[in-house]
C-alpha cells in the first residue's frame, strides 16, 4: 500500500508542477498579449494622427498652389501694364 501511495503522491505531485508551469506560461503569454495590444493601440494612434497630418499639409498645399495661381496671374497683369505702358 506505502509503494502505491507514494507512487500517486508523485504523480499528483507531477500533474501540480505541469499544472503550475501552465498557468505561469499562460499568465506570460497574457502579458504578452496586453504588451502587443498596447504597442498596437499606439501604432494606431500614430497611424490616425499622421493621417490627420498629410491631410493638414495636402489642404495646405493646395491653398499654396491657389496662392501661387493668383500671384502669377497679379504678376502678368502688371507686367501686360508695363508693357502698355512702355509702348
């Protein structure tokens, strides 16, 4: 009976160490996850705010490309008027 009950007092004792060393693995690979979720709520954020950016600088741009149209378009008009001018 001793040999027998020692024999399940290991094997109880095995199963708990197994089971002890897959709660710890699943406790890391939580952590993990959380680690990599946060890093991709980051990610996103950046994504979102660099979005936001190019869309600033495109309207910008174009605002610039308007700008540059009606001071080239002022420019020609002063120059036809120098040029009616000088004749």
């Amino acid at each position: 009976m001793s040999l027998r009950k020692n024999m399940t007092l290991e094997i109880l004792n095995q199963l708990e160490n197994k089971i002890q060393h897959t709660v710890n693995t699943i406790t890391t690979l939580q952590n993990e996850i959380a680690t990599l979720k946060h890093g991709n709520q980051e990610l996103e954020q950046l994504i979102n705010d660099s979005s936001d950016e190019m869309k600033a600088l495109r309207e910008e741009n174009e605002k610039l490309k308007q700008d540059q149209q009606v001071w080239q378009q002022r420019i020609q008009t002063l120059l036809t008027k120098i040029g009616e001018i000088t004749q």
